[in-house]
C-alpha cells in the first residue's frame, strides 16, 4: 500500500530525514519510535506533503500512484490520514460543519454522493460512541480552546469519519489521561479493517499493548537504524535508544 | 507546488468583479458642475414644495464654508474636482412609476443580472425591494402588502410629496445638514433614497431592502435614506450596491438616518460590493458615507451589521446616539480589502441615557496591499450612569504587503460607566490551511473556510438571504457555520 525507498527531506537548510526505506502492507500495522527530534514527525508531515518540508530525494508511492506528486488534498483524498502531534485550531468554524465538508470530499473523490446535514448528524453520531463522546463537541469550534487531550481524541474522531485507508498517528497518545488512551487505542483498533494499514508514532510501549504493531521501527538522525517486531519495543523500553544510536553518525 | 496562501486568496477575492456591465439606457444627466442652479433644478426636477427646496439651498452654502476632512482618515486619494461630477442622472423613461409593469425592460433586465429579480412572485419571499438605479428610485415592491398595515416603504421622492409632515419632522434631525463635509453635500443635492415608517407597535413582517446600482459615467451618487420606527415597532432593513467597472474614480456620499422611539428597534444590514478599481488602483468607487442612528426613546436598540467588500476608498462610520435610557446600540462589521484598496471604517457610540449598553465586534481582513483601519469612539456622557461598552475588534493578515490598524477613542464623562476594549491581530496561517488540505479540501476551500470562521461573530447577525450574498462575496460556503 505505502512504499517509501530512500527518502531524503529537509526544511530551510536544514537535513532531516536522510534514507527513510519502508514498506506497508494491508492490514499492517506499524509503529514508529526514536528519540526527540529524530524527524518521525518531519517522515510523517512530508508524507502528508506539508508544503514547508522539501523532498531532496528517494521515492514514495501509496496504493501505486506516485505519493510525492499529489498535493496534500489528493493525498487526503486517496484515503491517506493523519492524525498530527499538534492539532491545529480553526476558530468559528463548527466542527460539524468542518467534519461534513471534509467527508465529502473525500466521498467525491471515491465516487459516492454527498451527504446532506441530516445524514451527516448520524452518521456522526455512530462515530461518537467509538470515541465516547457526546453531541456537543460538533458545534465546538475545531480545536479552538480544546485541551490536549480533547484535540488528540477529536483527531481520531475525524479518522472514524472519513475511514482512511492509511492512517498515520502522529504521538496521538501524547497527553492523554489512562481512560483517553484506552478510549483512542480502541477507537483505532476497531477502526482497523483487513483493507486498511495503520502507522503510529509513539515513545510508549505502553500504547502497543492496546494497538498490538505487527512491525516496529527506530529512527535515529532521519534514519531508520532498527526494524523488529513487537518484542523490539519492550527492549527499548529497557534499554533505551543509546544502544541503537550510538552507532550512527549524526 | 501548491499556491501560497497569499496568491489563492488574492485570486479568490480577486474574481474578476462579475457586476461592472454597463446597462445601455438612454439617461438624462445634468451637465457637470455644482452651484445654486443645480440644486434648484434637482428640487424642481423632482417637483419638490419650497421648504424641500430652501433646505437643499440652506445645506449647500454651509457646504461651500465647509472643508473636506482629507486629513481625518487613514485613507489617501488625489484631490475631488467636485465640478467634474455629475450630480443628476436618471434613466430617461424615470416618471413616477404606478407599477413594475412600467418600468423599462432593459432595467428589469439589469436587475435581474444583478440578482435582484424586481417581479414581486421571483423575489425573494419576505423581501421588499426599493432600486435605485443612478440618482433615482426606479421600483418598489410590495408596497400594497406593506400599506396596509401602514408601513410606508417607498422612495424619498415620493415621501417628500406624500407624507411630508414625517419627513419634516425627522429629516435631518439625526445627521443635520452641517454634520460633515459629505453630509453637507448630501444634503444639497441628494436625489433619491429610501423612505421608511413604521406605525406603533407594527413589527415590519418582512424585510425591506433597497438595491443601488450607479450605471452613468463620473456620476455622484448622493442618495438619502430614513428610517423612522415609532413606539414599540420592529424592522429589518437590507442594503446592497454594486457599480460598472469605469477607470475614473466615482464618487458615493450617502446619508443614512435612523430613529428608534420608544421599545423600537432597527435592525440595518449591509453588503457592499462597489466596483473597487482594477489591480493598479485605477478607478472604482469612493464610498464616503454619514450613517447615524438615534436611540431617541427609552428601551430602544438599533443595530448595523456591514460587510464591506468593495470601493476603492472606504470612509464610513455608521454610529450610535443612545439617547434613551436602557437603549441598545450595536455595530456587527466586516471589512474586505485587497489590491489596493483602502477601508477606514468603524462606529461611534455615543452614551447619553441611563443604562445604555453598546456592543462593538469588528473584524478586518487584508489582502494584498489593501489598508484597513478600524476606527471608533466610545463616548459616555455625564449623565449616562450604568452604561456598558464592549468592543472586540480584530484583524486577520493575508499575506505581508497590507495593513491593519486600530484607533479606539474612549471618552468616558461619568464613572459608573464601564467600557472594555480587545483587540487581536492574527495572520492566516500555513498551518491551518495544511491541516484543512490534509482533511481533503482545496487551498481555495481552506481559505474560506478559515476567513469564515473568523468573520462567524458578524455573519451570525446577518439575515439569511443577506448571509447568502456574504457567503458568495468572499467565496465562502457558509451553510452550517452560521447560527
Ligand atoms: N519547520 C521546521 N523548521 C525548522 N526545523 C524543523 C522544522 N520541522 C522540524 N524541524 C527540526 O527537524 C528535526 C526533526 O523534527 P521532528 O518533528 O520530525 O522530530 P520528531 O522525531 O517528531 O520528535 P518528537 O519526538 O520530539 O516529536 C528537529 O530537530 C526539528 O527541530
Ligand atoms: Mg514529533
């Protein structure tokens, strides 16, 4: 579904990522560790295609269409998601209103019709009990004045809406109190279906006890310098990632 | 690559201006020039009775003493040469029309084009329509509707003939003929507008609109309107203007009066779409408008909310005399620029009964390297004990050649009184549009999305068909967001 060969990208001057190769499959699921500053939210942001993040070189294709030649809303469209670190605030804009013109747009894109607010408001209201939550966060304004975990939770709310096909969540486990994370690890969980890939990014092995990875990742220095399974996550959390980057030339 | 959020937005306001057609009528139009002949044809054109006449004239020789407050504002344009203007224009087939049956075709037609369909069946349900086409008033529908419940609804021509005692007794009694420089000028030569009254306790049952549309080359347009809501009567009054593209700037100076007696309330809207002159500032419309309402009785309210896209320069600050003790005043503001558009806007209000409360939200916009200012005054006489203000006023940046200022006057004369200002100034963000583009809308979309929710507070207030035009003036969907 998602192959990535060689990925080099930087913003400004800046080198970040440097050789990122990875292959997602349907039905996968994969997490992403490393530590701070190591550029797994840069792999993610580029993969979305943030404008602010310049690919210098290597390859990405999703679902077989050249990934890197889409602009962000195409991507979208195609059924890639991203759930991001830093949900960004909309002020005056209903999350209702925004969710239905997000879905359909990407209901065009897969050629189904749009629906009108009626249909919406139920449609809505099914994905509300994934996340466990009630009518009144639809006419919130998005994001604006959410604490951190509402933004984190309000992100996979939109995931249940428009039912990607891959999923990238950006440290959506960040900030959440024991209840949320439950809530978020079984909204995605449930979300995950034989067609679809999920990809997370997180510093806590914790998370994967609920979102069980199939493959898990280091990136050190815009590198990935270790690939396992999910007994490689609790040796990181053993041993920390010293073991694994002290090789690497920064 | 994607377009920068800048140029997406500058195309989307940019839209070629889909209202500048020239509508090919055979008019009739004073020569040039201002002097006391003018004013005296004007009034005799519109077989006005000498009072009419002798208040023009009176207006006119305090304009001559007056000076143009060229400095006042943060606005800047090459000197008026106020005898190149034309002060009277009007299609010719303009008698007074009995029905719509007489009224030319190729007006209909113009209307029709600009989305103001003037047969009663095609308009919008609920909507009385008065169009002004140049200097005078050329339909007014639903008036039989609105007689009898005596709501009079008709042009200024009209109610200076038929009803000339309300118009003796209000004209000019909220914006007097030597109030500025424009109101002044207004006054002298103004030759058409809106007339509106109100019985006791009517509530208006639908709303009433005028539609001005100026068609002649290096014509002025001065109309007039007046709204007078007596005791307990409620309406809602809709305004909307559009002008051809034409390179030579032109000039608009309106007087807009309103009076809310005792538990009245006025609710006045604007959507303003003047011809704002092409890329290079060449041309477009110079908006220089008086706009005032008067609290006069207790319990009263009136309530402006503008949305203002167009003009090339933008001078108008429609204002508030809380004059009644626990009256209402509000000013709801919008305010567009790009290109090189110039919009110094804002409100006063003015507190001198008991109680009286104002409520301030102004949002400015700038694209391009437009300038907006919001300019207000916040006066509290001595004698308004208990009066509230609140004013909110806030500026979104597109891109990095415009500008956003902000004058707040405060005057506050007695100390019961309590007066808040906030103020922000944001720049629309790379971030927020990224985030809507990965959510699967477009730049274009995106943009709108954000500039409406920033402008949520205003379009709220708007009517609905009112909301619909905005929506459509700064290609905005806004289903859903409003309300
Ligand atoms: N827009 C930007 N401008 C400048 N530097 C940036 C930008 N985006 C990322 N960086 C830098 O690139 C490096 C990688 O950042 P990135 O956000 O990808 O790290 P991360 O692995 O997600 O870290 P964390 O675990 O803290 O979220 C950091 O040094 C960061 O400061
Ligand atoms: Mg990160």
């Amino acid at each position: 579904m998602l192959e990535i060969i060689n990925l080099h990208a930087r913003v400004g001057d800046k080198q970040i990522l440097n050789g990122i190769s990875l292959q997602v499959r349907v039905g996968e699921v994969h997490a992403i560790m490393g530590p701070n500053g190591s550029g797994k939210s840069t792999l993610a942001q580029v993969l979305a295609g943030h404008p602010a993040y310049e690919v210098t070189a290597g390859q990405a294709t999703f679902q077989g269409r050249d990934l890197l030649d889409l602009e962000p809303e195409e991507r979208a469209r195609a059924g890639l998601f991203l759930a991001f670190q830093y949900p960004v605030e909309i002020p005056g804009v209903s999350n209702a209103y925004f969710l239905r013109a997000a879905l359909n747009e990407i209901r065009k894109a897969r050629g189904q019709e749009e629906l009108d607010p009626i249909d919406f408001m139920d449609l809505a209201e099914e994905k509300l009990k994934l996340v466990e939550w009630g009518p009144d966060i639809l006419s919130r304004a998005v994001n604006a004045g959410f604490s951190g975990g509402e933004k984190k939770r309000n992100e996979i709310l939109q995931m249940a809406v428009l039912e990607p096909t891959l999923a990238i969540l950006d440290e959506t486990d960040s900030g959440l109190d024991i209840d949320a994370l439950r809530i978020v690890a079984e909204g995605v969980n449930r979300l995950r279906r034989p067609d679809n890939a999920t990809v997370v990014v997180t510093h806590y092995q914790r998370l994967l006890n609920y979102i069980v990875p199939d493959f898990v990742h280091v990136i050190a220095a815009g590198r990935i310098v270790r690939s396992g399974g999910r007994e490689l996550a609790l040796e990181l959390e053993a041993k920390g990632y010293e073991w694994l980057t002290e090789a690497v030339p920064a | 690559m994607s377009p920068s959020p800048e140029s997406s937005v500058e195309s989307l306001v940019n839209r070629e201006y889909q209202y500048g057609f020239v509508t090919d009528i055979e008019s009739e139009s004073l020569p040039p020039g201002l002097n006391e002949d003018v004013v005296r044809t004007i009034s005799a054109k519109k077989q006005e009775p000498a009072w009419m006449t002798e208040w023009r004239l009176k207006a006119y020789r305090r304009w001559l003493e007056m000076k143009e407050p060229h400095h006042w504002a943060n606005v800047s344009y090459p000197v008026i040469d106020y005898q190149k203007i034309i002060y009277y224009s009007a299609p010719r087939t303009a008698k007074p029309l009995g029905s719509l049956a007489e009224v030319d075709p190729e007006l209909l037609r113009t209307y029709e084009k600009l989305g103001i369909p003037l047969s009663e069946q095609k308009l919008f349900a609920g909507v009385a329509v008065d169009a002004i086409f140049d200097s005078v008033s050329v339909a007014t529908t639903f008036k039989e509707t609105l007689r009898k419940q005596g709501i009079v609804f008709c042009s200024m021509n009209e109610a200076i003939r038929e009803h000339p005692d309300l118009v003796q007794a209000y004209l000019g009694s909220v914006v007097p003929p030597n109030d500025n420089f424009f109101a002044a000028l207004n006054a002298a030569v103004f030759s058409d507008g809106s007339f509106v009254y109100i019985p006791k306790g009517v509530r208006c049952p639908m709303e009433l609109s005028t539609y001005f549309r100026i068609n002649t080359a290096d014509t002025g347009q001065f109309e007039r309107t007046l709204i007078v809501a007596d005791e307990g009567a409620t309406v809602s009054y809709l305004e909307g203007c559009t002008a051809p593209k034409r390179d030579t700037n032109q000039l608009h100076a309106a007087v807009v009066e309103l009076v809310a007696l005792r538990g009245a309330t006025i609710k006045y809207s604007t959507v303003q779409n003047w011809y704002a002159g092409d890329a290079e500032g060449k041309g477009g419309i110079y908006n220089f408008v008086t706009k005032r309402g008067k609290c006069a009785g207790d319990d009263s309210k009136i309530s402006w909310t503008q949305v203002e896209t167009g003009s090339a320069i933008t001078w108008k600050y429609p204002s508030v005399i809380l004059q009644g003790d626990r009256s209402v005043g509000e000013f709801y503001s919008v305010a567009v620029v790009n290109g090189k558009q110039q919009a110094d806007t804002g409100t006063k209000m003015i507190h001198v009964g008991r109680d009286t409360r104002s409520t301030i939200v102004s949002k400015g916009i700038s694209a391009g390297q437009g300038n907006n200012s919001y300019r207000g005054l916040v006066k509290v006489l001595g004698r308004a004990s208990g009066a509230r203000n609140y004013t909110q006023c806030d500026s979104m940046l597109i891109g990095n050649r415009c500008g956003a200022h902000t004058f707040p006057y405060i005057d506050v004369q007695n100390p019961t009184a309590a007066v808040e200002h906030e103020a922000s100034t944001s720049k629309i963000g790379e971030d927020q549009i990224f985030y809507l583009k990965q959510r699967g809308l477009n730049t274009e979309n995106a943009i709108s999305m954000i500039v409406n929710g920033f402008c949520k507070e205003v379009f709220k207030e708007l009517p609905m068909e009112f909301a619909v035009e905005a929506q459509k003036l700064l290609g905005v969907s806004l289903e859903g967001s409003v309300g």
